[in-house]
C-alpha cells in the first residue's frame, strides 16, 4: 500500500509540474495518479463511477488548454492565421525554454495577425490575447488538478 500511494504522490507531483511544464502532461498525470488508485483498490474506495466523473472533467481541462489560446486571439479580433500562427509558434518556442511557449505563442500570432488584419495594434492586440488566453487555461488547470487531488484525498479518507 506504501507503494500504491508512492507511484499516486508522485504521479500528482508530475502533474502538477506538468501544468507548467510543457510536454508534461498535467492534468494526464494527475488523472492517471486517480486511475492507478482506483483500479489497485478494486474501485472499492473510488468508484467507477467517480472514476468517470474526473475523466471527463480532465478532458475538459485538457481540452480548454488548446482552446486557449485560438479563443483569445479569435476574441482580440485575430482569424485563422492568426490562431495557426500562436499554435506553430507555441510548439516552436516550447522547444528552446517552457517560457518560449509564451514567447512563441505571442510571436507566432503576431506574425499571423499582421498578415490578416490591416492595423498593427489590431494585430498587437490578438497577439496578446492569444497569450492571455493560454495563461488562463494553464491556471484553469492549475485549480482543476488541485480540485481532482483534492476530491481524491477527501473521498480516500472519507
């Protein structure tokens, strides 16, 4: 049993990091820590039931991540090229520092916004909004992954 809440502390760990941290999958993690919980114990502490409740309140999470971003950008008056460009510049800056993923973010939507809109503080303005969007759904997953942890712990020792 030791073990069991060993790999789901370090699992929660991972996920919490993983919020963060990109190419870490967060809420994943923090979902898998429930999971390998549930499944060890027979689902007799954490029903299946209960199981599919966090499932699909982490996909949601998760999903909202990617929707971000595009949301803040489409908000701050960006189009496709826009969206496409936070995304490709979010992949390519997550690659040199997990701060690039900002910085590329911002610099990629930029880029797409000056193509498709024809003021350059129309095009600043998506820009930062695609960014906003992304701090946003990263906090969201920050108090969504506490909340599951939290959930869990409560009916664990309920």
């Amino acid at each position: 049993m030791v073990l069991l809440w060993l790999a789901v502390a370090v699992l929660f760990a991972l996920g919490l990091l993983g919020v963060v941290i990109p190419f870490l999958p967060g809420i994943g993690l923090v979902f898998g820590g429930i999971l390998l919980y549930a499944a060890t114990t027979d689902f007799t502490v954490i029903s299946s039931g209960a199981v599919g409740v966090f499932a699909v309140v982490a996909l949601l999470a998760w999903l909202a991540e990617y929707a971000g971003g595009a949301l803040g950008a489409r908000f701050g008056g960006g189009g496709p090229l826009t969206i496409i460009g936070a995304i490709i510049g979010a992949i390519v800056g997550v690659l040199f520092t997990p701060l690039g993923l900002l910085i590329g973010s911002f610099v990629g939507a930029l880029a797409g916004a000056l193509i498709e809109l024809p003021r350059h503080d129309q095009a600043l303005k998506a820009a930062t909004l695609a960014v906003i969007g992304i701090v946003a759904t990263k906090l969201l997953q920050l108090v969504v992954s506490v909340g599951m942890i939290v959930t869990f712990l409560i009916l664990v020792i309920s």
